[in-house]
C-alpha cells in the first residue's frame, strides 16, 4: 500500500504546475485524527501526518459501510484514508480528500491528553512523548532538526571537520561547570553504608574498582579536546550534549544540553568573529527557508516581531566593540541598571539587550574582555590587561556565543595556569599542542538550545528539548 | 593575510580548466611539516594543512635570508609560506610551491613523537591529541566525519525528524545492557563510609539527595522515546552518543559510542529494510565520492579488497532469508563452526558472515528471529514464535544494523511485558503509544563506529574513535 505523505500534495499544489491532477484517480493518505466532526450523513476529519505543519481535510459521508463507526473515532485515532483529492478554491484549504474509504489502523481512548483546546505548556510538560503531537511542538522540533541540519551543512560545506569529542571525561579541568560523576561502584550499596565489594567482603572499593578505574565526569565543553584536532585538521567542530550539575531552576538552564564548538586554526579573532557571523546567518536563512509555516506559526503565536527580528540580523552586519568601549557607553545610562558597571565588570543580561537593542540596534561582538573574568585559555593582549575573547550578542536576548583566540605561547600559558593555580600535569596534552607546531587558533561556543529559542521565540529551554533534564525533574 | 588551503589548489588542478594559473602571481600557504630534507643551497619541505589528505611539496632555496633556519625545523612545525605554484609535470605531485619567503608560525621541538617513520597503532593510542596527525588518522577521522554528514544528508533529504533523545536516563528499562550511573552524590565520602550529608552530619544520604531526586544512568539506546517521536512526526531518527558498562575487552566493544536509530510509522518490516539498503548504500556512495584519496590509502594499505567489496555491495540487490531458513542452511555446516546451531539459538558472527560470504556472496537480512533471543517490543508474527525482527548481514564483518517491526498491540504487548516479568509501570509512556491512535512501525539501530570501521577497513574500534574509552581505559 503506497501512503501518499501530506507534505508531498501541499509542495505539489505549491509548485503551482497543476500536477497534483496527477492524484485525480485514488491517493491513499495517512495520519492521526486532530479534530472530527459529523452531521447526520457527512462528516469533516482533520489529520496531521507529522510530514509538514499542515493538516489535511478528510470528508466522508453516509455511503461508506462504517459511516457510523468513523463519527465515533475519537482525536488522536491513527487513520488511512483512501479518496480522491479535490481542489476547494475559495475555501480555507487549498483542497481536501472526498473519502472512498476509512481504515482504523489505530482508535484513541476517550481519555487522550491531547483533546482539541488549548493546553498550556506547563502541562505538556507532563506529557513528553505526546505533546510533540501539538503545533506548537511539531514546531518546535521540526525547527530543532532542521537547526541541527543547518549547522552540519555549513561547517560541511565549508570543509570543517566533525569531531565526536568524548561524553565521559576523566580530567576535572574543563573549569566551566559543576559536573555529574559517572560511576559503576555500587552506589547503592555505598548508600547503605556498605563499602565492601561483594567478591571479596574483607576489599574496601575506591575508585581503583570504578569502571576506568579513576573517577570520571560527564563533560562540560569538548573544547580542548577539540583543540587538539584543529591543529590536524585546521577547522573542526563538535556538535554534541554536554552536562551541568548546576542548581539553576530558571527558564534558560538545563541539566543536559547540546553545544556546537568550532575551532579553526591559522585563524585569529577577526576569522572567528566571521564564522560566527557567517554562521547565524546561514541557520537564520535556512529555517526561514525550510520551515516556513513553522516560522509563521511562531511569529502570529508565540513571539510576535520574531520573523521581522530574525531577517534584521541576517541582513545586518554584525558591529564591533571592546569591552573598555562598552563600559564607556554603558556607564552613562547606569541609572537605568539594576546592576551598575564599571570596568572590570562582568556584563549581565540587562547591558547586553542594552547594547545591542538600545544602542547599536543590530547584533554586535564585544571583544577584548578583561583577563579576570574569562577562561585561562584565552589569548592575551599587548596591553597584559584583556584577552582576545569575543562574545556575540543579538537583539531580544543577548548573548548567543561565546569565543576567543586561543593562547598559542606555551610560555604565556604556563604563567597564566601558574596564576590560577592549575595543575600542569592535567593539561599535559594542551601544553603539547603549543610545543609541537603551535598555531594562532580560535573557536567559539554555541548552545544548541539557546539557538532554538532564539529562533523559535520558545522562552523556556524545558519547551526546546525532547526530554528535558533540569534539577530536580527528569521526566 | 589570506591563506589558500592545499585543498582548493588540488581541487583547482583536477578540475582540469587551468584555473590553476590564477596563483601564477603569489600564494600564500599554512601547514605543519610532514618531512623536511635539505642540501647545501636547497631543499624541500612536504606540509599538511588538514584540509585533505594530500601533502604540498615545498621548494625553498639559499635566496632566502633565514635559509638556514628554515633546514633546522623539526617535523610538526608550523609554517606559512608565500611563493609561486609551479606546475611539474612528469614528477610525483602535479606541482609544488617555489618559496619566496617561509615564516615560522610555530616550531616543534626534537621529541615531537610523531617522526617520519611508521608508527604502530598500539603506540599511536597512547598520543590520542596528536594522532589524527598520521596519514592513517587523518583518514579515518575526516571519512568518520564525512559518514556522520551522509547520515544527516539522507535521513534529511528524505524528511526525517532529527531527534536528540536524552542521554541521561531514569529508566533501567531500555534493557540492552549494563548502565553506567550518573550522581551528584558525593561519592568520595560514600567511599569513605561517610554517609551523611555535609549540611547536616545527622542526615543519611539517599537518591533523594541526587541531582535528580532520583537514581539515574546513562542511555544505552534511544529507541523507546525515538518511537514516541515517531508517532508525531512518522519519519524520525537518533544520533547520539549511548553507554554500555560491560567488561568486554575486545576490538569491537567501547563503552561510549554513537548510534543512529530510525523509526518509521505507517511502516513494516519491509519498509523497514528498504530504508537499511538505501541507508547503507547512500553512506558509501557519498564516502567513495567524497573521500577518493582516503578510500584509495586505507585500500592500499590497511584492508586490500575494500574497495571492491563496498561497490559490490553499493551494486547488490540485498538478499532476503528468514532465520528458519538460514538455520536450515547452516546446519548443513555445522561440522565447519566453533559453535553448532540449531533453531532457536542465537547467530555468531561465524554464521552471520558464512550467510554473507559463502552462501549468498552479498548483503542479507535474516529475518522473524524465534522471539526468545529478541525484545520485548518486536512484533510477534502470527505464528507466535517468531517476531518481525530483521539483522542486516554484510560481507567482511557480519551485522552491521538490528532492527524490527514494533509491537503495536497493546495486550499483546502487556502479555509479552507479563511474560519477561517486565514493570508496567516503567513504561507507562511506551504503552499510551499503543492506546492513542497506534501505529504499525518499524525501527533500526547503527552502531556509527561499526560502519565507520566497516567503510575504512579499520579493525580496533579504539582506532576509528578520537579519545576512546574501554574497560580500564580513558586517555
């Protein structure tokens, strides 16, 4: 039985070279039901394939021998429909399918979370494996896929190397979050107070019995690792999940996340600052490209002045200031702050929209930050005080990247992991790079759902991921 | 300083239009030092930029004024040379840079490990940061990379939902294997038999005290939330990293590695293979088209026979054969395997390639498996013995994709969970599936490693993974 998708009649009719007539003799459609509805011999259904945003209309009347058992179908029953597809000019839809006939290929239960109303997002939540069946969430994660495509596409097509860097980490010298321990001990047991393994009662456990026999984490960045690659492959990125034991509960923070990390070597800040540019506007111009009922949706529903927004910055050219440039403008409009600047300062959320909403109007890198608020790893500058970093702020929510020239000296490195008290021996492979053929270098960092929210004007990163995992919840 | 990639001027040269004489002027190039050799009044350097697998020949002279400490450099420096692309016809290379001027970007001291001389495997696991500087890693981590694309490009082009299961998991119900566990709790002191929280010494620790207010793992699969996306979405598929904890020291087994798991809806165990052999075939097509120098080393020196038998399966028509059959074929055999087999056991490699190789000479599914020694989630075929389930055998290793029709049931599912002593509650959002508009569909997984290791002829999983972790093992 071929199944004709729902999005293949819909970009047909689109193309507007008439050849959906092609389907005047029978197309068999399938779906599940999103909203029924009868009179005493004829009867509307509505069914989304999960194909496209769109729904497809299914009429039926008394002729069809289950006429009856079809009207008592209740929302979310999985149909296949046979009929012919008829053009509707003037009506809402573009055209529907006049059933010849209606299988059951699976009914749903009078109790189906998911009746035709509006549910708010909070308890959809409690409904992960269903809610991806709303518009909303057919939205959100259509999008989300096609973001994940856009980002290979564009590193692809650019020659850049991707690198599964690894998920479980041994070295606790990542530096940028909390981490989550992975561990085969008996947990359980250790619990119960009872550190003795069970071969050999007399055995205390330690971390020699752990499965790599050391104490592993879960990773936090696969920048450095990442490193190392670009200094073979001159540009690579990683795309992958990365986790935080943070005890953040807000809308912005999740326990397990995706990030995207290129690096690029023979490249310095201003090659950094081009790929970042390059790149939002490569995943802006492709979502508006690829999902453009999705897009619409999100801009008349969940985030009016979202499509306008998102065309201002990929037709702008990002602007460029310092830090020290910054707190200069920022300084003068301190009264309107709840946090007050002054260099030295890191920026919060406030002074960045500022930036970028009020003052510059478009999206923005600030460079050059101070040494004492970014990683040991950034690159220093002649002046000994700031660092070669970079960080991209768009209008609506601030900062979407972060990145920097990384410090390719061995000599400046050292000093500055001796200044923060790091251990050498844990950056033995770092410190090699700049031994052997160091290169200037430089990368940025993408979160993966900040970018879905952005794109999707989502506000809640529990409402961009599948199964999200924030404290406290894991669904 | 804008720096020509050795890729483009390869690219540029095979493209046969003599664009090539466009860097008639000057070019500028950057790269790391694969050899060096010099004579009184010249010499050559051969670099690599990581941007393709061929090396540039570099010709510099005693015209220069650093002459002499261009000759010192050591293998692995960094170098950025400026000069004239000389066409040289009838040598090894189709042309090479005349130097006009060689800038040290970074040298490298005489202990570099990686010398110009061959190194083993073996050796080269314990310099995972620097191996991917080899002709052998560069190969195998730029068509690692190029597979992974392939996969996103075909499931993409063909409408299929990306979707990132969680890597975190609450669930020991996934049931392919032993779980790593993930805690916050603080397991330095649980070992020391401490087992009081550090706010209050009276309090006992438990997984209430866990970032997660509950115990949980690593995933070892994806497919069970994978299905419930299906339902919304009809065509979607996986790609992320899964976790065994199993004390497998061999060469195919890791304890981090990547899966791609697509589920089809409206879809059987036909459909199903279908999307295995196009899969497979679109990965290698893409890979010979895209990686012709890489596929041409590893079949000249790491597996002979690759390349014929990845264009033979490109060109064959997968076989077809149920396991019934295909025991009843092997038994006839059975004098030739270490392990003899009879209906109802399960197939070794040694049988699974004896099909591949020797009986049908070419790529097979093994079909409706005794339902015994497969999951509870595959579809029980009417003679309630078998299910639906289908492995796809390849020439050279064996199975490289497990898959099936799902049980779309509901009581025949809760039968199937009763029997396995299986919790209900466990999997309460796996079950709704079935009582909301249930679908027949189908499923399989591809462990990425495998075929990264099947595509490249690459023999120890350890060698087709950037920092690889086994049992005992974490670089």
């Amino acid at each position: 039985m071929k199944i004709t998708e729902i999005k293949e009649l819909f970009d047909l009719n689109e193309s507007g070279d008439a050849k959906i007539d092609e389907f005047s003799e029978s197309i068999t459609v399938g779906g599940w039901i999103r909203s029924i509805r009868d009179s005493k011999t004829f009867g509307f259904i509505s069914i989304s394939d999960g194909t496209c945003f769109k729904t497809l209309q299914i009429v039926y009347d008394d002729t069809l021998p289950n006429f009856k058992d079809i009207s008592k179908l209740n929302v979310g029953a999985a149909i296949i429909v046979s009929g012919r597809l008829v053009l509707t000019p003037g009506a809402k839809q573009p055209f529907e399918i006049q059933a010849d006939e209606v299988m059951v290929e699976g009914n749903s239960t009078s109790d189906y979370p998911l009746q035709k109303k509006r549910h708010s997002f909070e308890y959809l939540r409690t409904i992960p494996h269903l809610r991806a069946r709303t518009n909303t969430f057919q939205a959100t994660f259509r999008v989300r896929s096609l973001i994940a495509y856009a980002i290979h596409k564009f590193f692809q097509e650019r020659g850049f190397v991707y690198v599964h860097t690894p998920i479980i980490t041994g070295s606790d010298c990542e530096g940028a979050g909390e981490m989550f321990q992975v561990t085969t001990l008996n947990v359980d047991e250790l619990l119960k107070g009872n550190n003795k393994s069970a071969e050999d009662v007399e055995k205390e456990l330690s971390y020699e019995d752990d499965f790599f026999e050391k104490k592993t984490s879960l990773t936090v960045s696969g920048q450095l690792d990442g490193e190392t690659y670009a200094q073979a492959f001159k540009k690579i990125y990683t795309f992958g999940p990365t986790f935080r034991a943070e005890n953040s509960n807000t809308t912005r923070h999740a326990a397990e996340f995706w990030m995207i990390e290129p690096e690029i070597s023979y490249a310095d800040l201003e090659d950094d600052m081009e790929l970042a540019e390059d790149m939002i506007k490569y995943i802006i111009e492709y979502v508006l490209d690829n999902a453009k009922d999705e897009m619409e949706f999100f801009n008349s529903f969940v985030d009016k002045g979202l499509l306008e927004r998102l065309n201002h910055v990929k037709d702008s050219d990002f602007g460029r200031v310092t830090y020290t440039e910054a707190i200069d403008i920022l300084k003068e409009h301190n009264d309107e702050f709840t946090y007050k600047v002054s260099w030295g300062c890191d920026l919060q959320t406030e002074h960045e929209r500022y930036l970028t909403e009020t003052v510059f109007k478009k999206p923005i890198f600030v460079t050059d930050y101070p040494k004492d608020i970014k990683a040991f790893y950034m690159k220093l500058n002649d002046d000994e005080k700031t660092v070669a970093a970079m960080d991209c702020l768009v209008p609506g929510i601030g900062e979407i990247i972060g990145g920097s020239q990384r410090e390719d000296d061995y000599d400046k490195l050292i000093k500055r992991m001796k200044e923060l008290g790091l251990d050498e021996n844990e950056y033995k492979f770092y410190l090699d790079l700049r031994k052997y053929g160091s290169t200037r270098h430089a990368g940025f960092g993408l979160g993966f759902e900040r970018c879905v929210m952005y794109l999707t004007g989502m506000s809640n990163i529990r409402d961009v991921i599948p199964y999200p995992r924030t404290v406290g919840s894991l669904v």
